[in-house]
C-alpha cells in the first residue's frame, strides 16, 4: 500500500511538474500575458492595500483582475498542453 500511495504521489508531483515547467515556457513565449498578469496582481494589490473604495468600485474590480489573472493562466496552460503535443 505505502508502495503504491509513492507512486501515485511521484506520478502527481512529476505531472505538476511538467505542467510548472511548461506554464514557464509559455510566459517566455508569450511575454505580452505574462506582463499582463503581473500587472493584474500589483493593481490587485494596491486595490486590496488603498484605503478608499474606489467609488464602490474596489470590490468588484478585485473580483475581475483575479478572474482575468485566472483566464490569462488557463490560457498559457492551454497552450503548453498544446505545445507538448
């Protein structure tokens, strides 16, 4: 049993891997989303830091740069799966 939970466990940590290894590759490749995404997360952050709400605006635009952060990485994960093809 402990047998086969290592492999199961060395099988999971070889594919996050892979798909860690292959997400980088696509920020090399594509610069442009990587900027983006590291935009997203310092806006994020500065909108999470500010003392003010934006004109009731802060909530809402927290909510989308996490949904877009999540897309643009979804994105370049497509495109290493397809890559690796």
């Amino acid at each position: 049993m402990k047998f086969l939970s290592g492999v199961v466990l060395g099988l999971i940590l070889s594919m996050m891997s892979v798909w860690v290894l292959g997400a980088e590759n696509e920020r090399e490749l594509h610069p442009r989303i990587a900027k983006a995404i590291f935009a997203l997360k310092e806006a994020r952050a500065y909108m999470e830091a500010a003392p003010h709400d934006f004109g009731g605006h802060k909530a809402e635009a927290i909510r989308a740069s996490d949904e877009a952060i999540r897309q643009l990485n979804l994105a370049l994960a497509y495109r290493a799966r397809q890559d690796r093809r």
